[in-house]
C-alpha cells in the first residue's frame, strides 16, 4: 500500500469510530434506533430488493423485448 492509500485507510476507519461513537453520545437509548433501522433495513430488503432483481434479470432480455412488442400490436 502506499503512502496515500494508507492514509485514506486510517482516515476512514477513525472517521466511522467517531460516528459512532457521536450516535452513541446524542441517542441515550440504543434500543429505539436499532428497532427503526431494523424496521427501514426489513421493509428494504423484503419489498424493494426483490424487485430490483427482477428487472434485472428479466427487464432488456430480447425474449421480454419481443413479447412487449407482440402485446402492443395486438393492442393496435
């Protein structure tokens, strides 16, 4: 690693400990954020995640393409 990269290295790990750390100070009750950032993190993954990997698994496929455009001139 060189010099620069080392220091970007160090920056950012003392960066994320001092957030915390600040978090820590200013919420007296961890428990209430766990709790909402659990909720945000579920409703995350279980309703939004899916559909990302949906699209990107079947959105620009050229079978997907041919069918949109069998519906639309059928639809004509």
């Amino acid at each position: 690693m060189t010099c620069c990269e080392t220091f970007k290295y160090i920056f950012w790990r003392t960066f994320i400990v001092l957030i915390v750390y600040f978090i820590s100070l200013f919420v007296p009750n961890i428990n209430i954020l766990l709790t909402i950032g659990g909720s945000l993190l579920g409703v995350l993954l279980s309703i939004f995640v899916p559909v990302i990997f949906y699209n990107r698994a079947y959105g620009n496929t050229e079978k997907n393409l041919k069918l949109l455009k069998r519906e639309k001139e059928e639809d004509e």
